[in-house]
C-alpha cells in the first residue's frame, strides 16, 4: 500500500523532501543555538539578540512576495537554486563573523533566503502534485522537516554550537550540495515545469489580487500572531533557559526540548492531521493557535523539566495543525496561475517572527531571567490574538462559498 502511494510522486516530489530532510538537520544543528551563543560567547544584551534574530524574519517578509512573484515569471527551479546557493555562502560568513552588524547582515540574508525558498519549494510541490494528494504531500513534507529538526540539535548540542560557529561550516556545505541536487533536478524537468500563466501578471497586478483577498487577509493576520508566539522558541526560551539560575544544565535541556517538538511531530502528526481535516480549517487554525497559548504559559510556570516537556507537546501539537493547515488553506484560496506569488504573500505572516524575539528580549530585560511566569504569561496573553482574527476569517469564508464549502480537506 505503501509502496503504491509512493508511486504517486512526482520524481520532484521525492527529492525535495529527502532533500529537506538533510538540510534541516543541518539547520537545525546550528541556528537554534546561535542566540544562546551571542549573549554567552559576545555578551550581547537579550534585546539586541532579539533584533539580530528577528531581523531574518523582517526581510523575509517582503521578500517571500517578490521571489513567489518570480517564480510565477520565471520558473520555480532558477529562484529557488539562486536562493540555496547564496543561503550556503550565509552559513559560511556565520562561522567568520565577529560584529553585531556583521550577524545582523547574515542573518538579515538568511530569512531573504529562507522567504525566497520556503513558498517556492511549496509550490512546486502543488506544482506537480494532483489536488487530492496535495494533503499527504505537505504533510510528508512537514514530517521531513521535523525529522530534521530532531537530528539536527543532537547533533549541535555533541558538536559545542552553542559556543563555537565552525559547525556552521557543515551547514554550508548541505547546502551547497543541495543546490547542486536541485540544478540536476531543473535540467531534467525545467522544460515540463515551465510556469503557464493565462494571462500576463506584472507585480502590480499580483499584488492587487491578493490584496482583495480578504479571507488571505485575516489568514494572514492570525499567522502573524501565531508567529511571534512561534519565534520565542528559538529566541526568548532558548536564552532564558541558557542563562537563568533556575537551571542546571539549561542549554542541554533545551536541546532536548527541541529534539521534543520534532519526535511529537514525527509521532502525532498524521493522526493530528488526520482527526483536523474534518474541521473548517479556521476553526483548526483556532484550536492550534490556542495551544501555543497555553504552552507559553506552561514554560513560566515552572522549571521541572517534566512541566517543560509536557508545555512543548502541547505547543508541538498547536504546530502540527497551524502549519500543516495552513499550506493546505493557501493552496485552495490560490488560483493556478497565482500559486507562487500567494504562497510568498504567506511570508508576511513572518513580521510575526521578526517581532517575537525582540518583544521577547524587551520581557526578559524588563523581568529578569528569574521571572519567567511574567515573560511567558505576557506572551501568552499576546498569543491570544490570533483567535479572533481566525474567527472572522472563518466567517468571511463562509459568507463567500456559502454553505457548500468543499475543501481539499474533504478529500480523501
């Protein structure tokens, strides 16, 4: 059965996935530990580590439009090489760099990078994917990500990145390699993936589509929110529970949280997926964005590492169905002809990471690192933001289709 459902892939489909996999592990061994090694290492202030790594965030957002744009122009395999292979010149300045400006740069590169990648590989996806397998496809995606992610700060932690950047250097050349594979893959099918447009779109004319979108509008506002809830994992937890005295041992048990989030992943994310997709995919929105609410009060609550692990399952859990249904949502408000210029208006939801570690770092200056109850409930309460802009999203979408509202989650 297994073996038939594979059949179904497109050649695309399989080398991008397993080639997800590898980079991210390589991702995932190095950057998760780049704010605990700016304020140990360079003795940076939370606030400034909160900029440097917001920043990638902030470029990605007006960034991930233009690339989509591209992409629709010009072919996903050009942007999408282009992107990888200045990625992999990024990772090599991380192990060279020094300064804050010269961290800030990069990392201002990473997310233009991250945003010009990230939608185009997702819509190459839905590229050569057929309707009813998209859901499975995004979902395997997803899996390779976290399977990735649960290798990867291993494999950082038994390497030392937390306090040295040479181990960004095998980042780099994952990379590379992986920029490689992609360009072999573009030689092979670039001529059958030529974008088809029905008409001619000017940047103008995408940007005014989307525009009217008032469903991708409300969508987008509550990923934002969810967002910044998201980005305190890699930036406010991880200085938090590096540098306060309520832990022994803290990065280490960060590292383990991380590798936490990506084995739940790999455990529940298909009967996650599974049990949601009967649901509106607002209504999912609204319960995952409720669980990273809830997760963020559990990491202030208490430093047992038991309480911790339970808080990053449940903030695990809220992951799983934001990110999976989302791809799945975007993919049905797209037309054909449009599906790489919506996938990197997705990228604004990314002023959301840009400013979660920064309003994070102001908490954690104003509080103190002995004080998480009052970081983690503030962010919570934040976090709750985002139910409301679902809800009305939610009513929005209905109000346009009507009550016969038929999904790709209602595919089977």
């Amino acid at each position: 059965m297994k073996n038939k459902f594979f059949r179904h892939w497109h050649p695309v489909v399989t080398t991008i996935i397993m080639g997800t996999f590898f980079s991210r592990a390589a991702f995932f061994m190095t950057m998760p530990f780049l704010a605990i090694f700016l304020h140990r290492e360079k003795g940076m202030e939370p606030e400034t580590i909160g900029l440097i790594i917001g920043i990638s965030a902030l470029t990605g957002t007006f960034g991930g439009f233009i690339g989509g744009y591209l992409s629709d122009r010009i072919g996903r395999f050009p942007v999408m090489i282009i992107a990888i292979f200045i990625w992999s010149a990024v990772f090599a300045g991380f192990a060279v760099a020094d300064t804050v400006w010269s961290f800030f740069v990069l990392n201002s590169l990473n997310g233009l990078c991250r945003s010009w990648f990230e939608p185009i590989s997702r819509a190459l996806l839905a590229d050569v994917t057929t309707k009813e397998n998209r859901l499975s496809v995004f979902n395997a995606r997803y899996f390779a990500i976290n399977a990735g992610a649960a290798l990867g700060p291993v494999t950082g932690t038994y390497l030392g990145s937390s306090s040295s950047m040479t181990t960004f250097y095998i980042t780099a050349a994952v990379y590379f390699l992986y920029a490689l594979v992609v360009m072999l893959l573009m030689k092979k099918y670039k001529n059958s993936l030529q974008p088809q447009l029905e008409k001619k779109l000017t940047l103008k004319m995408a940007a005014y589509v989307i525009s009217r979108d008032k469903v991708l509008l409300y969508f987008l506002l509550g990923n934002i929110v969810v967002l910044m809830a998201q980005a305190q994992m890699d930036s406010t937890l991880a200085q938090y529970m590096g540098s306060s005295p309520l832990f022994h041992h803290g990065v280490t048990l960060f590292s383990y949280l991380i590798v936490t989030n990506a084995v739940t992943v790999l455990v529940l994310q298909y009967p996650v997926t599974s049990y949601v997709k009967r649901f509106d995919p607002m209504f999912a929105l609204r319960i995952g964005s409720g669980a990273f609410s809830l997760a963020l009060l559990g990491f202030g609550l208490s430093s047992n590492w038991i309480f911790l692990v339970v808080s990053m399952v449940i903030l695990t859990l809220g992951e799983i169905i934001v990110f999976v249904v989302s791809d799945v949502l975007l993919d049905d408000l797209a037309p054909d002809h449009m599906r790489g210029s919506y996938f990197g208006a997705m990228s604004f939801r990314s002023i959301g990471f840009s400013a979660g570690p920064w309003i994070g770092g102001l908490l954690l200056k104003s509080f103190g690192f002995t004080h998480g109850f009052y970081v983690f409930g503030c962010l919570s309460l934040l976090s709750l933001l985002a139910l409301p802009l679902f809800q009305i999203g939610q009513k929005v979408k209905n109000k346009a289709v009507g009550s016969d509202n038929h999904s790709t989650f209602e595919t089977t």
